[in-house]
C-alpha cells in the first residue's frame, strides 16, 4: 500500500482540542485505499499523515480530514463566543 503520501503541520494553540475532536471520526475510518493518521506534538502543532494507493484515495482522504479540521476549528471559535439571553 500507500504509494502516495501527505504529512501536514498545523500549528495552533488548539491542537489537543482539534485531536480529541478528529479522533472518534479517524479511528472508525474504514477505508481500504488510504489510511489516515493525526497526533499532536509539542502541543501546539497538529499533524496530520494521509497515505494512499493512488492519487485519487489520496485527494478524497485528504478533502475529508481537511475538512473535518477547518469545522474542529470553527467549532472552537463558536464555543469562545459569549452567550446573549
């Protein structure tokens, strides 16, 4: 497998935060054209492998957890704002 491969760094202070929030949708992942992997180091950079058997897989994989951070993320700032009643 993975003849084709990715590896981003994210740096933010957010990175536990984001991890804790990809890690329920990464470890039930079932795919068998690419695998998906994501840690946090030093805690403040987010890193995220994608391999793939070929370019496609790779581009669909990484659509999906890009995606996935870019809401992680989203969803922090909404829960920053303060509430009006």
């Amino acid at each position: 497998m993975s003849h084709h491969e990715a590896i981003f760094r994210f740096s933010t202070s957010r990175a536990k935060q984001i991890h804790l929030a990809l890690e329920p949708e990464l470890s039930g992942e079932v795919n068998t054209r690419s695998i998906t992997s994501c840690w946090v180091e030093d805690d403040d950079f987010l890193v995220m492998r994608v391999k793939a058997d070929d370019i496609a897989a790779l581009r669909a994989a990484l659509n999906m957890v890009l995606r996935l951070i870019n809401v992680a993320d989203e969803m922090q700032d909404l829960k920053d704002l303060p509430i009006k009643r």
